[in-house]
C-alpha cells in the first residue's frame, strides 16, 4: 500500500511527543487533604502499566494537582493518558488536565502510563506535600481484575451477568458494570441484572473491581449478550468468502472519516472483516502508533455509533471503543489490527532477529484488558521481506515465514493471523525473495495488494492502469497484474482460499497527457486531494469520470490528466474472476475512499454473494 502512510505524514503535527508534554497546572492545596496512590495494573515482561490515583479526603474543593516521584534508573514512562508527564532525570512529574483537575470532597481521579523497566515509584509527592499525609511511598495496591462474567436469564429487555470476585490486599468496596465501555451501574455484590435493553440487539458487558481506597483496577475478559426477539442488522451472505476492508487510524482527523460511517453508509452490513491500520513497530515490538486516535478521543452522541457520549471518565474511548460499539450492533464483524504498512515496515528487520519476542509484544497490545474483546487476530503488513520497499531489507527468504511461524505459535487457533504481502508477479520480484509458501501454513489468509503497480512515481509514464486484473498489450512490467501475482502464489503451494483479491478505493493519475488510450507520456502527477497522483474514487467518479477500460480496470481522462482506478462495474468483473480462481475473497484499501452509500462496498459484496 504505497501511498498510506505520507498521508498520515499530513496530520503528524496534531500529535505532539511524549517528552514535549508541559503541563499547565499549579499545585493550590495541601497534600494533607489529598491522596495519591500507585498500582501496576499490568505487566507484560518487557514493560507495564501503572495507574495512579488522586482522591481529595479533604472537606473543600480542590482545584488542581500534581503528583511526583522518583523511578530507579532503567525504569521509566513511555506513554501516558489523562494526565500532562514530564521527566528530569530519574523524577517523574504529572499535572492534572484542563478538564480533570477540580475534585470535589470526596472525588478520585485516575491517570495511567506505559513503562519499561521493572522498578517502583518512590518519594511520591501530591502538590508538594505527602501522598498519603505520613510516608513518602504509594499506598495500597489497586485490586485485580474480576471474573469474565456469564449471562443467564437474558430476555427481550434484560439480562442478569454474575462474575467470580476481584481480590485487593484491603477489601474490594464495589464493581462497576460496563455495557460497551460505558458504566451503567455499581454493585456491592457479583451479580447484576441489566434492564430496559432492546429486543433482538447485541451488547457486550465487562466489570471493574473498586476497593475501599475507591481505586479501579482492570476491567474484566468481555462477555457478548444477544437479547430475544426483535430484528437485528443481518449479517452479510457471504457464500463463504472474506470481504475485509482497512480503517485507518488517522483518518479521524483530516479525512474526517469515523467508526460511524461503516454504519451510515451501510457498509457494516456488507463486510466480514475490518484490518485496523496501523499499530507501529519499534525496537522489534508491537506499539499503539496514535494513541489519542485509538483509545483517547472522545466522541458525542451524534458521532458515536452508539447514540451514547463518550465521558471523561471511562474506560476507553475512542477508536477501540467505536470499534467495539460496532461489534456490537455487528456481532459478525471480525476486527483485526494491522502493524506496518509502508511507513512503519522499517521496524520488522528487528523484529525478524527474534520472532518469539516480537510476536509477544504483539499479543500484549491486541490482548490489552481495555480492549481485549475488540480485536479478533493481527495482521503483519511487511513491505518487503528481503527486498526493497521505502526501506531495503536483507533479513532473508526465511524471515517471514519464521516471523508468521512465531506469531501462530505466541496468537493460537482461537486469533486470526493474516498478512499484506507483496503482489509482485515478475520473474525474479518481490514474491521470490521470501517464502510465502511456507508461510502461508501459518496464515488464515493473505491480502495480496494487487493495486499500485504503475503511477505518477514514474513522472513521465507511460499512463498505465494502477491495478491491472490481467496482463495487457503494452503493459510496462512484466508479470505486474493480479492473473500472474495470483497464478505465482499458487504455484509457490499457497492455496487459492487462502489469498484475498486486493483493490483500491482510490485512482492514480498524472497530468501533462495528450492521449486517452494508456500508454502515454506525462509531466507529472496530477492534482490531488492529499497527495499528488493519488485521488479518492468518491471524486473521480464525479471529477473525471471513465472514458474506458483495460485489463480489467477503468480509466479516465480529463483535460490533461489521466486518472486509472476501479468502478462498480469492473469490480463486479474482478469478483466474478476471483471466484472463478476459488480464493478465498477480497480486501478493500480503504473506507474513507467510497461514496458516502458505500457503493464499491456494495459492488464486492454483491459479486461475491
């Protein structure tokens, strides 16, 4: 996928750095009418997450916070969520955000951090004073998470969940009952009747433990409830075929594009299987690339799939939690996170020099207890094993298979694990350099990107379709069309229901062109949205429209620019082609491109149905 991630070089600016962070609190109170304590709430080997909590026990308001601390050297925060974090040395300061610094008596606030390292806070100071008004050490330890909790009793409106009990080194108080993230009741006891649901609608239900200091801990494994009666979106026919589509993290922002739109555009109802792009891969682990995107931003009802407004104060947000909402109201919607991409594939050689840590590191995130029921497998999207893309890699043929090899292993038969692989079908090119045949024993699928083959990278030209379905007359690359990248995995021993026909909702084009037909000279690359040479198919379908086809793909040309890209109807063509081969489906790069109906979603559900 070429051009994806300098389009999300677009809105870098709208995440600042860690270590740029300043806060704009001052401490106001003393410490004695406030409490600071620590937990670990989790701990993966290679790094953990801490959680610190601030409760006012004093009998007037107060009005902002600060917390610090010392770690021992080696140990130290990574990432961090509501709360401003800043370093000097080994001393580690947080500062209350705009929007969570006044507690009321009796209130608590929680912030949380990523770390490495393996050592505890020490000198902990709240607004220059004690942390628990006598030692300078965290209190009491957060309590553990409850039970996965089971459902019985459900009905068109309610169902009664029940979980095994947390446990806390002083005594757990209560729990809150979480329905799709959000709470919707406290408990003293392990059980819960939930009512006034509605007949025949999907709802997932998780529980956080509270001890009699009021801190949380990690919220329980998720249990997915369907009540009786009523009518639900149906899920897709499917005649047993894959129909993925990628969501990309950062088209939150300029795109504009959200979890919501699957559904108004009725898209959700015509898809299997949602890639979420992309997790990053740094110093050979699975990260969490925007974290604001993924699991901060807050949506209002009107933009929440839902109906429901995201609260300051829950759990998760964002976009983990619009996907879970999805989920949801779509139980047969798979979701899978994708790490890599061209931008990030630079990080898989490292990864490569020890796949059983990386693929650890990846089950850590997609397992993460916020969001554990969200995420159905992983995706690796390596552009390329052992060759060339935006970066070379010489790790060797054998490095993605063992890299594959190590994520089924570490992932299990329960997990998806697929990959985006190169569609590269010449003699000599990208599919020969590395052994997607064995590989391919570890993988429920392949997404072979059968897209980007020929564009304005070559200013000049010659015009060519960017997606060829087959070889062509004139065609400027051997062996660059989907009939031959299809044709040379087969022959490599990947079989045909394990590879997923890739098209782009997105054309390609240049400018300076006096011809129509392809094979033209051209002076650059035309106009775009986002990017030159590159223009989603919801404006070209009205901007430019098809003057013809070739190969399978259509194209257009339009004063002097020469644009190629797919259309419902050879969409419809390549379904009928890929089913004709027996694979296994297709896979979209990406929503954001398609008219606000959906209707190149439409066209690959329809030709696969």
């Amino acid at each position: 996928m070429r051009f994806r991630h300098r389009v999300a070089a677009g809105i870098a600016t709208l995440v600042l750095p860690f270590a740029g962070l300043v806060g704009l609190a001052s401490p106001a109170q003393a410490a004695t009418s406030a409490t600071a304590t620590y937990a670990k709430t989790q701990d993966w080997g290679t790094g953990f997450e801490g959680k610190w909590t601030v409760k006012n026990t004093g009998d007037t308001s107060l009005s902002s916070w600060t917390v610090e601390w010392d770690f021992p050297s080696g140990t130290s925060v990574t990432s961090a969520w509501d709360a401003d974090v800043t370093s000097s040395g080994t001393h580690w300061t947080a500062k209350n955000k705009s929007w969570n610094g006044t507690l009321a008596p009796g209130a608590s606030v929680s912030f949380g951090f990523n770390g490495t390292g393996s050592g505890s806070p020490s000198n902990c100071k709240l607004n220059s004073g004690s942390c628990d008004g006598g030692t300078t050490t965290p209190g009491d330890s957060a309590p553990s998470a409850p039970g996965t909790p089971t459902a019985s009793g459900i009905t068109n409106t309610s169902v009664t969940l029940s979980w095994s009990a947390a446990t806390d080194d002083n005594g757990i108080k209560n729990y809150d009952v979480l329905r799709g993230g959000t709470k919707v009741a406290t408990v003293t006891t392990t059980s819960y009747t939930d009512t006034g649901l509605t007949a025949g609608t999907a709802y997932s239900y998780t529980v956080q433990a509270r001890d009699t200091a009021d801190q949380t801990g990690p919220v329980s494994g998720a249990v997915a409830v369907t009540t009786t009666g009523g009518t639900t979106d149906p899920p897709p026919t499917t005649g047993g075929k894959v129909k993925l589509g990628y969501f990309t993290e950062w088209g939150v922002y300029g795109r504009n594009y959200h979890v919501k739109n699957l559904v108004s555009s009725g898209s959700a109802s015509k898809i299997t299987h949602i890639n979420y792009a992309f997790g990053n891969v740094k110093d050979g682990k699975c990260v969490v690339d925007d974290t604001y995107a993924a699991y901060d931003k807050a949506y209002t009802a009107d933009q929440s799939v839902s109906g429901v407004a995201d609260t300051w104060d829950q759990p998760l947000r964002g976009n983990f939690n619009q996907l879970r909402q999805l989920k949801a109201k779509y139980p047969n919607i798979k979701v899978l996170y994708s790490f890599g991409g061209w931008t990030y594939s630079g990080g898989f050689a490292q990864a490569a020099a020890n796949p059983a840590a990386f693929a650890a590191s990846c089950k850590s995130v997609v397992e993460d207890p916020r969001w554990a029921d969200v995420f159905d497998g992983i995706d690796i999207d390596w552009e390329y094993p052992n060759a060339c893309g935006l970066t070379c890699d010489t790790s060797g043929a054998a490095a993605f298979k063992n890299l594959m090899s190590a994520l089924r292993s570490e992932f299990g038969s329960s997990y998806l694990v697929t990959a985006a692989i190169t569609a590269d079908g010449s003699s000599g090119g990208k599919i020969d350099a590395a052994d997607y045949g064995g590989a391919s024993a570890y993988v429920d699928w392949y997404n072979v990107m059968t897209y980007d083959y020929f564009g304005a990278f070559n200013a000049q030209g010659p015009t060519a379709p960017h997606s060829p379905l087959t070889s062509y007359t004139g065609i400027p690359q051997a062996g660059f069309n989907s009939a031959d990248a299809i044709a040379k995995l087969k022959s490599k021993g990947v079989a045909s229901g394990k590879l997923l026909l890739g098209i782009g909702f997105y054309g390609r084009g240049w400018t300076g062109v006096t011809q129509a037909a392809p094979g033209g000279t051209a002076t650059g690359a035309a106009p775009g949205t986002y990017e030159a040479g590159i223009e989603d198919y919801k404006v070209l379908k009205t901007s430019c429209p098809a003057t013809g086809t070739i190969a399978g793909t259509a194209y257009a040309y339009c004063g002097s620019n020469w644009w190629s890209y797919d259309t419902p109807a050879t969409i419809g063509t390549k379904m009928t082609w890929a089913k004709n081969q027996s694979l296994g489906g297709a896979f979209f790069w990406e929503f954001s491109g398609d008219t606000s109906n959906g209707e190149l979603v439409s066209a690959i559900n329809s030709g696969l149905s």
